[in-house]
C-alpha cells in the first residue's frame, strides 16, 4: 500500500523542525507521489493493430471525408474564439464561401447562420481518449480535413491558435477574402474590406506548410461603393497575386472576379499556380456580386 502523501510531507516537515531545532541535520526530500498515469500497453488496439492500421483508423475517424471544415472566428471575448462547422453542402455547385450552411443573404447583406462560434462535429473525442492516441492521431485531424477560411483574418486567428508543428500538418486549404478599391492598410477592422499587411501576413503563414498538397484562393475585387478615391486596379491586382507567389503546393489555383491583364501576368512570370477569371456571384443573386 503506498504511503499517504499527505502525511509523509507533515512527518517530514515536522522531523525538518525538530532537526532545525536541535541543531541535527534531516531528511528533506521530498516524498515519492504514487504513479497515476499508465502505459496503456494492454490496450488490444496498440496490442493487435500495427502502426499503418491505426493511422488508416484515425484518418477515417477524425478527417471530414471530403466536407471542407469552415472555420469560424470571432472578436468577442464572451464567447467562443474559434470553431469549425462541418459543411455537408459539396454537391452544390458554387463556391464553397457561398454555402448555405454558413451563411444567406438578407437585403443583400450577409447573415450569418452561426451567430455564435460554435461547432458542430465530433473530432475531437476519439483524441481525448487517452495520451498515446492523441499523440498518434493528432496529425491527421489537421492532415486530413479541408479547412476553408474566410479572410486573412480568419486564418491567421486559427494560425495563433494552435501549435507549429500542426499548422504546417495542413495538407488542403481554401480561402476566400474580399479587396475593396485601393489596398487598405491596418488590422484593427472588421472585414470586409481585406487589409493589405493582414493580406501579407496570411501569405506568408502558409508559406510555411511546405508540404501543402492543394490551395485555393478566390479574390473578389470590387470598387468601394462610399469612396470617391480612384485607384489603379491593374496596380492592386498585381500586388496582391504578387503575394501570393510566394507560397507552394502541389495543386495551387486562384480565382478572381476580374480579368487579369496580361501585361500583370507577365510581371508575375514565374507563377506558382494557375490563375482563372470567373463571374463570382451569390448563388441567390445571380446578377448582383455579395456586397
């Protein structure tokens, strides 16, 4: 039977005391805690499964099958920072930002569904089952699942979040962020507009998986509406898809809602990705762009 820790550490602060005051030396060290923890070897999963098995169990576990994970982000302190919603939208066909389960418009204003942050799958508890499984099956939470962010602003927040090691497990990211007339500096605003140094900040996070497998990017550029400031479209253009050039993956495209000339592409020379122009509606709206 193991020791009462409680009691030891009183005996052996009492037999300190007494040696302080008789003027002997004591046995001070501290008494040793009984171990709480277990190896887990016994375990038939670690016992009968070999590694590739238990890898291939995970991924189909905790990876989302082909559902992007929208990630969601807030400012406000009462609630939840960060969160993710397991989209089940894929058959429809437009862009993965215009999903319903996300959000809708009203007035031609985005509501968002998720008014608070908050997630709406289960990956997590299979990771929580004990330590040796949350070591082995971490990777493939952020390995195997298709994150979609909306904004620089978003994905840097989910970029803070969590550790190195496992942003750089990212192996599938979409985003989509919104450019209004000329670039705007600062990143203490709600979006949209995108914010340039925000907007450098992102692309220089995702330099950093080395091992990105597939990205992609659709650029709205619209005109501020309550600005009277000119701007050069072909100069904004060239800045922003200049960012992006200093990221690699495996399979990497951009759309953007305007054609980009070819005097810009050729400044550009060599891209990293594929680059197309496409009409970037609201699905409900076909006529009108989302803002």
């Amino acid at each position: 039977m193991h020791p009462n820790p409680k009691v030891t550490f009183r005996q052996k602060m009492k037999e300190k005391a007494i040696a302080l005051l008789s003027g002997k030396p004591a046995d001070i060290s501290r008494p040793e805690s009984p171990k709480s923890t277990s190896t887990q070897e016994a375990c038939i999963l670690f016992r009968k499964l070999p590694l590739e098995i238990r890898l291939q169990i995970y991924a189909d576990t905790v990876g989302s099958q082909g559902r992007p994970l929208h990630i969601l982000a807030s400012d406000y302190r009462k609630i939840r920072r960060l969160a993710h919603w397991e989209c089940h939208e894929v058959d429809q066909d437009v862009p993965m930002w215009q999903h319903d389960c996300l959000f809708h418009l009203e007035n031609k204003k985005i509501v968002y569904r998720q008014l608070y942050v908050r997630s709406n799958s289960n990956l997590l508890p299979l990771l929580l089952t004990c330590r040796l499984i949350y070591a082995e099956a971490l990777k493939s939470l952020y390995s195997e699942n298709i994150f979609e962010f909306q904004s620089s602003k978003t994905l840097l927040a989910f970029r803070s979040g969590i550790p190195q090691p496992q942003w750089k497990s990212l192996r599938t990211v979409h985003l989509w962020t919104v450019f209004t007339g000329p670039l705007v500096s600062g990143h203490d605003y709600n979006f949209p507009p995108e914010r340039f140094p925000r907007w450098l900040d992102a692309c220089r996070a995702l330099q950093e998986i080395h091992t990105l497998q597939s990205l992609h990017v659709d650029l709205i550029f619209q005109p501020d509406r309550y600005a009277n400031q000119e701007y050069n479209q072909q100069d904004v253009l060239l800045e922003v898809l200049e960012s992006l050039n200093c990221i690699k993956a495996a399979r990497f495209c951009v759309k953007t809602n305007v054609g980009v000339p070819e005097s810009v592409i050729t400044q550009l020379l060599p891209l990293h990705y594929t680059i197309s122009a496409e009409k970037l509606p609201w699905s409900k709206e076909p006529d009108d762009y989302f803002f």
